[in-house]
C-alpha cells in the first residue's frame, strides 16, 4: 500500500499495533509480516497515531521536546510508515 496523499489523521493500519516488548526491551510496531523495532523518537510519534491529527501529533511533541520544530520530521516519517502499509489516513 502506498500513500499517494498526506496522512491526516495516521491511525495503524488492520493488522498493525504499537507495542513495547518487556523481554527485548524495545518499542515495536507488530503486524503479520514481522516486527519493526522503534528508537524512543519514533516511539514517541507512533503512540499518538490514535485518530488524532497530524497536527496535533505535531503540538504534542512539540510539548514534550521543547523549541525544536518536529513537524517536517514526523510528516516524514509518517509518510515511510504508510507506504509500508502500516498506517493509514482514519478519516478515510
């Protein structure tokens, strides 16, 4: 699946979920073709694709980080994340 528009709203695509693993330590999106492993940024994006907006994933971070602007970063990243089919748009 590849994201040809900007997500919106990012929310996991069926089959994916965010999830911390307590054996390996690590932050992870799980879904049926394997496991992708989060440093604590990514990690920090991906729990607040809920349904929220973009946006407000943005002010969020922003919140959490200080002055530094995060807002080309997550786009970016959303976008990776979407065209390997594991998020998508839920206003769609």
């Amino acid at each position: 699946m590849k994201s040809e528009s900007p997500l919106y709203y990012p929310v996991f695509a069926p089959g994916a979920r965010y999830r911390w693993d307590e054996v390996r330590q690590q932050h992870q999106i799980v879904f049926p073709e394997g496991v992708l492993v989060l440093n604590e940024s990514a990690a920090a994006v991906v729990r607040l694709c809920d349904g929220r907006s973009t946006e407000d994933v943005i002010v969020a971070l922003r919140e959490q980080i200080g002055d530094a602007d995060p807002s080309r970063d997550v786009r970016e990243f959303l976008d990776r994340l979407a065209k390997k089919g594991l998020l998508r748009d839920g206003d769609s």
